[in-house]
C-alpha cells in the first residue's frame, strides 16, 4: 500500500485518529463503493468517470485535483482489497440510514451515468444494498427515482 492510499488509511487507523481521519476515512470507503458500481461491467468509461469526479465532487466539496486523489485511492483501495465488505462495514458503522440511503442513491446514479443498466450492475446494487442494509423497499424505490432522472 503507497500513496494517496496508505496516507489515508494511516491517519484513519491509527490510535490519536481525529475527525478528519475518520471522515477521510469514510470518504475513502463510499469513493470504493462508487469505483465498484462504475466497473461493474468491466468497463469504466469517461462517462463513468466524469460522472464519478463530479459526485465527488459535490458530495465531499473536493477541487478537482482532491476528487482525482480520492478517486485513484479507491481505485487502488478496491484493487488491494479482496471483497467490498469491509468498506460497506465502515459506512454501516459510521452513517445513519438517511446518509446510507444518500450513498446508494449515488450508486444508482453511476450505474446509470453510461446509458444503461446490465444485469450484473443490478445484482451488484442488490449486493450493496445487502451490505449496507437498504430494505428492499428502498433499494427499488431509489432505483425509480435515479431512473426518473435519466434521459430517454
């Protein structure tokens, strides 16, 4: 582990963590889940991609530089880490249900940001929303909802 990577997991680790360490260490965690649910379908394409800095963006008030950051330290994060559930553990532990609920409505938003949703990206929203702990309930009704807002 080098990097944007392991200077975020240090500070989030170690035992006088602060706030911030915490928040950038949930930063890191959603960025993951984000980075999971664009690769989904074994392509990341720009728009994926651009869809992902600029939810990073908004949701985190990072410049594009400190969206570029967190987004190559997820990408990292995820390749080094065998499953999702240790960072789906850090966000259950950390947010409440309308903050969860906030996380999985920007995964809908990213497995729709390229046109389309294949079966596999489904699946892995049902994973997530498992993970997480979204009733079923409010899985599909966040699904409508991004869905709602998509072109077409």
């Amino acid at each position: 582990m080098s990097g944007p990577l392991q200077k975020l997991m240090q500070g989030a680790l170690s035992p006088g963590a602060t706030p911030q360490d915490e928040a950038s260490r949930l930063r890191l965690a959603t960025a993951v889940l984000l980075v999971e649910a664009a690769q989904a379908d074994s392509e990341f394409h720009d728009a994926e991609r651009e869809a992902l800095v600029r939810m990073l963006r908004a949701r985190f008030g990072l410049d594009a530089a400190g969206a570029d950051d967190l987004l190559s330290a997820a990408e990292q994060a995820r390749w080094e880490s065998g499953d999702l559930y240790q960072f789906a553990r850090q966000i259950n532990d950390s947010f409440p249900l309308p903050r969860k609920l906030a996380v999985v409505e920007l995964l809908w938003e990213i497995v729709y940001s390229d046109g389309a949703l294949e079966a596999h990206e489904d699946a892995l929203m049902h994973k997530m929303g498992n993970l997480l702990g979204i009733r079923l309930e409010d899985l599909m009704a966040l699904k409508r909802k991004v869905r709602g807002r998509m072109p077409g």
